[in-house]
C-alpha cells in the first residue's frame, strides 16, 4: 500500500440573511440554488482494477464545487441519506448564526432521512470549504468536504483558476479505511494519514504550458495533517489567506504552511520550458518530506515569453476594523493531551483528576477547563460572553505539546502578533496554526450576533475537550 513516505430553515430565515450584508451589494433576491445528499459511496484511490475504499461523500470526493459571486444569495438543500446525523457548517464564512450548521448550538442535526435547507448571503470573496459538524472527526475523515467559492467582482487576471483540495487518509492494506477514535489520535496530534490526495486523487499529474499565470487556491481538509509545500522555482505570490486578500508577497523557497481548515492562495508563473518537469514537495513534518505532486510543462509553445507585472492586490472583503485602544482583552491557554503536564482540569463545575477526565474522552483544557460535548439539553457555558460592536483581543497560548490551528466561527479575525512581536500588516483569518509553546493576539469587532464555535480545528482534539462556544449580544 502507498504511503506518504514513499510517494511523495428552515423557511423564515431569508429576512435574517438578507439583513446581514453590511458592506456589501445584494446581487439578487432570489437565490442560487442546488442540492447536497451526504450518503456512503466508493472511491478507487488506486485505480479501477484496485480495491476501492467505502467512504461517506457528497456524490463525489472531495464533494462538488460551488461557485458564486460576491454578494450572491445561495440556498443549499441537504438531504441525509448517512446512517448517523449531520450538518453542514461553511467554514469561514460570515453569516446568521441559524446557518452556521452546528448541531445544537445552531441547529437541530439533520437526521437520516431528513432534509435542510441552508440559505445565506456570500459576504466575503475568497476560499472557502464546507463540512459536517456532527461527530466531525468521523464524518470529516470518511470524506465529506467540499470546495466554496466565493469571486471577487474584480479578480487577479489569470489563465486558469485552479482549486487544490488537499486532505490524508490512513488507507489499510485491504484500501478500507482504519477505525475512528483511537485514543492515541486523541491525545497527541490527531489522526495523520498514510495518503495524501489533491482532489480526491492519489498520484495525480499537473500539466502546465510554460508562461502560464495561474491562481491556485489550496484548501486543507485534512484532520489533522500540516501541509507545508515547498514550491522550488516557482517562486509563488501569496495573494490571500483563508479567503480575504493579503498583499502579494513573493514565498521563493519558503513554505507555504496551511493547517487544517486554513486556504491560501498563490499566484504563480510557471516560466520554465516545454518539457520539464518540477515537484511540489510537503516538507513541514521533517523526518517525513514526501512529494505532493509532480507537474510537467506541456510541449506546447509557451503562452508568453514576457515576464508578467506582479500580481495587485484585491479588494478587501467588508470586515470591521478594530478598535484596539479601546479594546477588551482575554486570555486564553490550551492545555492538555500526551507529554502536556495538565494534571486535572474542572469539568461542570468539578474538579476532576485527567485519569478520570481522559476515561470520559477529554484530555484537552482551555483556561483549565474541558468542555463537554454540546447536547440538546446542555450546551454548557460559554467560553467568553461579549457585548456586540465591541473590539476584542484575545491573547491564545499553546501550552502543549502539539499544533493547534484555532478557528472562530461566525467572525474573521486580525492576526496582530505573534509570540509577543507585532505584525507589521496583520493579517485576516478564521483559522491560525499555534504551534507548542507560541502564542498568538487575535483582534475583531464582535459584530455577529449569536452563540459562535470556537475550537481547535484538530478534529481529534475538538472531539476530546477542546471545543466550546462564545456569545456576541
């Protein structure tokens, strides 16, 4: 078997949707429509006279793209056809909390069965993907993903968009799938796979004309796997980070680092000639550099032979500037897991020792505390509660012994430092990698009312403790 090492509601929600769009133009009244069935299908990883793999999918792995434009309404009916409950959460995507697709928190699961139709306004361009949020170690890892889209009205001029989803598989020797919910996934750094695929495919081939300028939107849908890709000779521009436009800034030999859940986006000019061939390798996990793909420039004459300006910069989405003198700050600290130091940690209330916290499933803390699993009777307290059209800095630790990609629901932040030193430009996200013992200042209005995920985008992680909820109001 291959391995990384070797190879390289609901009705009655428009009125709230149409009411969210501050900052941008409503394109039209009626909706762009289409239709998800999350349902178990079969994969041939390995091709046709290979075994094939049972995963879960939206008709196809990574599910189908959705594309549209800036300001664009779109409604999303999900008919579950899964043997177990879900959702669809639009990672990265501001919206009306109804729509957020968080079980309980948001909405009631979708059971088997059952239909739901999401329908929300695209506020911000960018890359974006969706996801369950039911059991989504689970259900994410079998395979349910799915590229979003949203087109600026004024993009980078390019040859080819391209959208790569990039995601692991820890692929048996029979190609099923190993079993879900090891502890040791849980307590170290969630579960990494053997196989690495760009779009669902294993070994797959990239063929450029030389003189090309194509965009390249990387999406990480992996569990738990850091993908850092070196791009040697490309010399890519990054153009953008999970969806909202950075200025063009050239990575030369540099990785371009996404964790789970984040995008980036470059811009690259492949100048090399007819023939060649060149590598995309992952070298952030350095005992295991592995080739993520081989590209090869087509025979073709190249499409230009004039050296192109660099890329401009696009539009800023509409996110609100915060105010930082005024600001109110918090502090959080990860805690937990293997090698971690964390002895005990409270628990509704209690004081419980790890032995006992870890034979519940929790061995991650935040703040010294382990939050549960939501449930329709029992949501817990909130993380943080926040007053709306506040500006709030949140100071996030790494107290561990691994990396821990952050993701905020419902809002965008300003990333504005790192380990004590200010960012020259802070840059905008919704999901930011800590790694052991880093911290990172994270700056936004709260401006989304509702109740908001927050939680480590380490599914594993998320499923043991960390994973909670603040309250904009």
């Amino acid at each position: 078997m291959p391995n990384l090492t070797r190879r390289r509601f609901l009705t009655g929600t428009t009125a709230l949707t149409l009411s969210a769009l501050a900052g941008v133009p409503t394109l039209s009244a009626a909706p762009r429509t289409t239709a998800l069935t999350a349902k178990p299908s079969r994969v041939a990883f390995f091709g046709k006279d290979a075994p094939s793999t049972d995963v879960w999918s939206y008709g196809s792995v990574p599910g189908p793209q959705l594309r549209v434009k800036q300001g664009e309404r779109l409604s999303v009916s999900l008919t579950n056809e899964l043997p177990d409950p879900t959702t669809i959460h639009w990672h990265g995507l501001r919206m009306v909390n109804a729509m957020d697709g968080v079980p309980y928190l948001t909405q009631e699961p979708i059971q088997p069965g059952e239909t739901f139709t999401y329908d929300f306004i695209a506020k911000d361009a960018g890359t974006y993907w969706y996801h369950p949020h039911v059991n989504s170690a689970e259900q994410v890892g079998r395979g349910l993903s799915g590229a979003l889209i949203v087109e600026e009205p004024d993009p980078i001029e390019v040859d080819r968009d391209i959208v790569w989803v990039v995601d692991d598989w820890r692929i048996k020797k029979d190609a099923g799938l190993a079993e879900f919910g090891g502890f040791h996934d849980m307590a170290h750094g969630g579960r990494m796979g053997n196989m690495a695929t760009i779009n669902g495919n294993y070994d797959e081939k990239f063929s450029v004309q030389s003189g090309e300028r194509i965009r390249l939107r990387l999406i990480n849908t992996a569990n738990a796997r850091v993908f850092g890709l070196q791009f040697k000779g490309l010399n890519p521009w990054r153009v953008a980070v999970d969806g909202h436009p950075v200025i063009p800034s050239q990575m030369e030999e540099g990785l371009v680092v996404i964790p789970p859940g984040g995008r980036t986006d470059l811009v690259i000019d492949f100048r090399g000639n007819p023939g060649e061939k060149f590598a995309i390798i992952d070298n952030y996990y350095q005992r295991q550099p592995f080739t993520l793909i081989e590209g090869s420039y087509t025979d073709q004459p190249p499409v230009r032979t004039e050296a192109l300006e660099p890329p401009k910069k696009m539009a800023d989405n509409p996110v609100a500037q915060p105010d930082l003198a005024n600001a109110e700050r918090h502090d959080m600290i990860f805690e937990g897991g293997a090698m971690g130091g964390l002895r005990q940690a409270e628990l509704n209330g209690e004081i419980l020792g790890l032995r006992e916290l870890a034979s519940q499933g929790l061995l991650w803390a935040v703040n010294g505390k382990m939050y549960p699993h939501m449930t329709k009777d029992d949501l817990g307290e909130p993380m943080l509660s926040m007053q709306q059209g506040k500006t709030y800095i949140l100071t996030w630790t790494n107290n561990t012994a691994f990396d821990h990609p952050i993701h905020m629901h419902g809002h965008s932040f300003h990333v504005i430092s790192r380990n004590g030193e200010k960012l020259e430009t802070p840059i905008i996200m919704d999901t930011v990698l800590i790694q052991p013992q880093q911290s990172v200042e994270v700056a936004f209005v709260a401006d989304n009312p509702g109740k908001w995920a927050l939680h480590c985008h380490i599914l594993e992680h998320a499923e043991a403790g960390m994973m909670g909820y603040v309250t904009v109001a």
